[in-house]
C-alpha cells in the first residue's frame, strides 16, 4: 500500500497522539477541588478524547492482520520494536520514582530497592503504560488470529464484533444484570478494537458524505453520552467516576467509530500542515511512552491545566509538553542505537 494511500492512518495516528496528551493534561481538573466551571470544562474536555487509546489498538489491527508474517519473523519485526523502547522508558520511569523516593527520605536498602524495580517492571513504571502491557499481550496473539480473519467472510468478522459489542454493554452495571454463565471472554477485551479496525479499513463507502453523516451521529452521541453520564454519576456519588469514560464501554466505542470513520481516507494538502503531521506521525510510539514524564516535570515547573484559566491552560500545556516529548524522542533518535530505543 502507497505512503499516500496510508496518509488517512497517518492524520488518526497524529491525532490520537495528540489527543492522549490533553487527556493526560485535562484529568486533574476532574479530581481537584475546584469550581464546578473548571470541572465541566475538565469532563468536556476529556470526554471529547476518549478515542484516543482506542484509535491507537484499531489503527494496529488496521495494517497488521493482512500481513502474512511467520510468527518468528512477526516477534522480530513488530514485537521487538514495541518492547525495546518499552523497556528503555520504563528504565527512565523507575529512575524517576527512584528520585521521587530519595526526595521524600524514603529509606531505602537493596532488598527494597530490588523489590520495588520487579514490581515496576511487573505492573508498570507509570501509569501509561497499562497501554503497553495490553498491546504487548494482543502482538502476541496476532500471528494467530491473523490467518483466521485474512480467511474470513466480513460476515464472519462481524460475527465477532457484534458479540464483543455485548460484552462491551456488560461494562455498565445497569446491563450487567442480563449476563449470562455463557463465558463470552474470548470475544471481550481491546483486541476487539483491533478487529473493528481492520473492518472498517476494508468497508468500502461509495458515497462520502453518508460515511460523514454516519461518523458525526456516531461520534456525536457517544460524546453526549459520556459527558452526561459522567455528570449524572458525578451528581450521584459526589466525587470523579469513571465509568463513561471507560475504552471499553459503547459510548467510547461510538465515538472511536466516529473519528475513525470521519478521517478514513480524508488527505491534507497543506505541505506544512503535512511536515508536521508525518513527524508527529514518525515519533507518536516514542512520545507516548515520553509524555507522562515530560508532565510531571512541567508540573513540577508549575505548568499544568492549574496555572492559567483552563481554556488557555489546557492547550498551552498540551503544546509544550508535545514539542518537549517530540524533541527528546527526536534527538534520542539520532544517538548512535537510539531509533532503537527511542520509539
């Protein structure tokens, strides 16, 4: 497939990217005790993004299970790539927290420190990783899977979506009551995302603007959906849940659906807009696993969605942390190994 056909998956790559970091930036207006204008900015905001993770799994399952890869050249080629700069960053993670503890005269000895360094690399150097892990788990089942879906109908794929869908409806307590002791956990989970991804690249929409029409209701309720139920449940309980802004519950998955199918085989023209897109595109795996770091430093500097009126602080703070991430991953890039590190 040609670089410009790819463009589309590109922009969404971009996008997410992008949109993973104001998600990051806008989550403590939810949790802070502030006014009540800050915190329906914060659940506007951040229910506006939640495609986000989910775009990244669909885009995986988009260009990967059409591949024919042998399931040693796959670990090689794809597996390794996720998990070297995986390793790398959680390092710099652990490091950090290590800092974080000396600061606070934590007393720390080998026994402890050895301790601390397994359960990190067990359960995740920092909170973003989780994203990793999961990934991590689904590239290991894509040399499976991979040759029953390049061997399906579409009906037979939606087969599979369709019941995933159910189980994606169980995640609201309301629904859970009409599960069943049917054990329908091979259909549940992320790699579904992957699978609908792969679907909707191969679903071929002759008239444009019905797909337009279709990805702006989609998107549109999913986001009402989500801003409203928060509120509802925010209302309710007196404090931050999350329930609506869980990836695996069917108002994410509609807007996910949405944005996908918005810029599916939607190209810039602008050359800048372009530059800029591709580089974002080139480094998004790198500073993705970057950002979370660069953040707690601006926020140590005082740059966070507190510091100024949150419609100014939010983007301010997105831009900043998006050039500091993408410089760090670019200049790591150009050390001697570092494409291999950096991500």
């Amino acid at each position: 497939m040609s670089e410009t056909k790819l463009q589309w998956a590109e922009n969404l790559r971009a996008l997410a990217t992008i949109s993973v970091i104001v998600l990051h930036v806008t989550a403590p207006l939810l949790t802070s005790i502030g006014s009540l204008t800050s915190w329906w900015i914060g659940n506007i905001i951040e229910s506006s993004v939640r495609f986000s993770v989910p775009i990244f799994f669909m885009l995986t399952g988009s260009f990967l299970f059409d591949k024919d890869y042998s399931t040693e050249i796959f670990l090689k080629k794809r597996f390794l790539r996720v998990v070297v700069p995986f390793l790398f960053w959680s390092i710099i993670y652990i490091l950090f927290n290590l800092t974080l503890k000396l600061k606070h005269q934590e007393s720390l000895d080998f026994y402890s420190v050895l301790t601390f360094i397994t359960d990190q690399l067990k359960n995740g150097s920092s909170y973003h990783l989780w994203f990793v892990y999961t990934l991590l788990g689904i590239y290991l089942f894509i040399p499976i899977i991979s040759k029953w879906i390049r061997n399906s109908t579409n009906s037979e794929i939606l087969y599979f979506l369709v019941i995933w869908a159910i189980t994606v409806l169980f995640t609201y307590p309301l629904l859970s009551i009409f599960e069943t002791k049917i054990d329908l956990s091979y259909f549940t989970g992320f790699l579904g995302y992957t699978i609908l991804g792969y679907y909707l690249r191969k679903m071929n929409f002759e008239r444009s603007k019905k797909k337009d029409s279709i990805a702006i209701f989609l998107f549109s309720s999913g986001l009402i959906i989500t801003i409203s139920g928060t509120y509802f449940l925010f209302n309710l309980k007196g404090e931050k849940n999350e329930l609506f802004y869980n990836y695996l519950t069917l108002n994410v998955l509609m807007c996910s659906i949405g944005i996908y199918l918005f810029f599916k085989d939607k190209y810039v023209k602008n050359q800048f807009v372009l530059k800029c897109l591709n580089l974002l595109n080139s480094y998004s795996y790198g500073i993705y696993l970057a950002h979370v770091l660069i953040l707690a430093l601006l926020t140590k500097a005082g740059i966070n969605c507190f510091f100024i009126h949150p419609l100014v602080g939010i983007p301010l703070t997105t831009v900043v942390c998006l050039l500091a991430s993408a410089i760090i991953v670019y200049v790591i890039n150009k050390l001697p190994f570092g494409k291999y590190i950096s991500g």
